[in-house]
C-alpha cells in the first residue's frame, strides 16, 4: 500500500515536470502564434482591401 502511494506521487510528479516543460515550451510558442494569427488577420484585412481597390495591376 504505502509503495503504490509512493509510486503514485513518483509518477505525478513526473507528470506536472512534463506539464511543466510542455508549458515552457508551449507558451512562447502559442503567443507567437496568436500574435501571428492577429497580425495575419490584420494583414490579410489590408492586403484584400488593396486587392480589391487595384484589381487591373495583376
């Protein structure tokens, strides 16, 4: 009984140090990426009112 609980607690802390290491790496990561998206909404929003507004330079 008291292996398995130390068993247990061995394994969740090994997994909130995975959760851990996956956030580290995964926020810088998704904030690139959200600020890509708003950046990329944005552009695109500028770049379809130039296309629209100067169709014959094509």
């Amino acid at each position: 009984m008291k292996k398995i609980a130390r068993g247990e607690i061995g394994i969740s802390a090994n997994a909130a140090l995975l959760v851990m290491l996956a956030v580290i790496l995964l926020v810088p990561f998704a904030m690139n990426f959200s600020a890509h998206l708003i950046s990329g909404m944005t552009h695109n929003s500028s770049a379809t009112e130039e296309s629209i507004s100067q169709p014959d330079h094509h």
